[in-house]
C-alpha cells in the first residue's frame, strides 16, 4: 500500500514509484540533462515543465556544471548522481534504490551515503533501499526490515535492531565484529562451569564484543585464555576461549596480549541477551 491505495496489481508505470538502479542504467548518446529528463519526456511533460525541473535536481545534486557531458566523461559518483537526479525528477510518492552505491569504492560509497541521507531528509522522500551492507542500513535508515531466506527476521530502528536482536541472526548479522553467541548447556558455556542466571530453556548466550571488559584479578569474573587478535587501530579484536566456546572482546588498540596468555572476563547483567534452540529471544 502506498498512502492507503493498494498498488500490487497495478501496472508499474501507475504506481507511482521512482527507481535508481544499481548500475545506474545511464543512456550513453545522450547527456546528463537528457538522462535526467528522459521519463519526463516519455511522459509528455510540458518542456518548459521538465526544463525547470531538470535544473533543480541538477542543482541539489551538484551537476549544473555537467549539463552537457555525456556519461563516460563523469566519475562513478557524478553518474550515481544523474541516476538519482532522474528518480528526483519524477517526483514519484515512493523511490526504490537498488545497492545504489556497490558499483563504487569504499571512500567514495561513504561520502555518498552521507549525501544521499542529507538529501533524503533535506526532501522528505520516501525511500526503499536496499543494500547487502549493514553499514550502510545502520547509518541510513530510519526503520530497517532484516530479511533472510525471504522471510522477515526482525523490523526495528535500527538502535532497537542492534540492543535487542529479535533472533540470532539478527544477533550475528548486525555489528562487526558481530554478537557472540555461546552455546549454553544446563544454564552453564559449553564445556565450562560458568553457570549463568539463564531463562529456562536457553540454548544461546549472546554478549556484544564491546560490552566485554578485560578484568584484572582477583575482580570477579569468567576465566578464559586468549587464542588470537586482530589489531585494527584504535582497537584490537581479541578472540578468547571459554570451554569449548569462543568470544570476541573489543579492546583498546594499545592493550597488547600475547596468544595464549589467561584472562579474566566481566559483562554486566543487562548485556546479556539469551536465546532458545530455535534461534528466538527470549525474556
């Protein structure tokens, strides 16, 4: 439904919805303007109609210098913008964006995203975008729907998405590094005898990688031995083991800990999210 009207048998041309692919589908004989303009002329829009709209996408967008180029003389962003100065133009209820920016590099597809977002809010459109990288729905949307194998696994903001993760794969699909999720066996980690306050029932522990803290003894805490690192700056990704279960604490980049060094861990109460056998948050 869209503003209350059913579209699903209705033509594509009558829904009332703009597109932007994700290889942009760019005429190459024609310029930006005429790429920009072309539905209006299918359309039968008045010229002087589709003149003055064209100009004010061009300028929201930043390509008035470029009216006259043609597709092969713009960089992969400018002819992301085109793409979209198309959509903007019809001036549809709805805009579906298909990966818009995977055709691009990482800095670039950054810069983009920020863009795409200020002028998402800048004029009130309605977007449906859909992309493989979280980030990008972490940082963009106002309300995601998480989809796997064609089914809906949780629909939330995506703050809700990321503290309360309505499945585990929600739970491992969202946050890099992701959740960890540690096998529970009578409310104890497998192959441990760390026993846990776990709802009856729980098959799965998932604790976040940053709300694990290092703790020094003799502190309470999980004792654990640490089996690798990935150093990545700022932080350094420490993979311990507990039992016969592995988890991710996010440290500061400067800590350094040799392989195979013992450790004391310590998260509080409330980061702790359980998780029945079928892969359902519980209580």
């Amino acid at each position: 439904r869209i503003d209350g009207q059913d579209v699903t048998q209705l033509p594509p041309a009558r829904r009332g919805i703009a597109m932007v692919f994700q290889n942009y589908a760019l005429f190459p004989h024609l310029s930006v303007a005429q790429n920009i303009g072309f539905g209006l002329s299918v359309r039968k829009v008045p010229k002087a109609e589709a003149a003055r709209r064209v100009a004010h996408a061009a300028e929201l967008l930043g390509l008035a210098p470029l009216l006259e180029r043609r597709p092969a003389q713009l960089s992969g962003g400018q002819q992301q913008r085109v793409a979209l100065g198309r959509a903007l133009v019809a001036q549809a209820r709805v805009c579906l964006m298909d990966e818009p920016l995977s055709n691009l590099d990482a800095q670039l597809r950054q810069e983009m995203r920020t863009e795409l977002r200020e002028l998402q809010q800048r004029l009130g459109l309605t977007v449906v975008y859909v992309t493989h990288d979280q980030a990008e729905a972490m940082s963009m949307a106002d309300q995601v729907v998480l989809l796997h194998q064609g089914k809906v696994e949780q629909c939330a903001a995506p703050r809700t998405l990321y503290a309360q993760p309505a499945t585990t794969f929600a739970a491992r699909f969202i946050g890099t590094p992701a959740m960890n999720l540690l096998q529970l066996q009578d409310g104890a980690i497998a192959g441990s005898a760390v026993r846990l306050p776990a709802p009856a029932g729980a098959a799965w522990l998932g604790l976040r990688p940053e709300a694990v803290r290092w703790a020094a003894p003799p502190t309470d805490g999980v004792a654990a031995t640490v089996a690798g690192q990935e150093y990545l700056g700022a932080d350094v990704v420490l993979r311990c083991a507990i039992g016969s279960e592995q988890i991710m604490v996010r440290a500061p980049g400067h800590q350094h800990t040799d392989t195979g060094t013992a450790a004391t861990l310590a998260w509080q109460p409330q980061d702790m999210h359980f998780f029945d056998a079928q892969g359902q948050r519980m209580a």
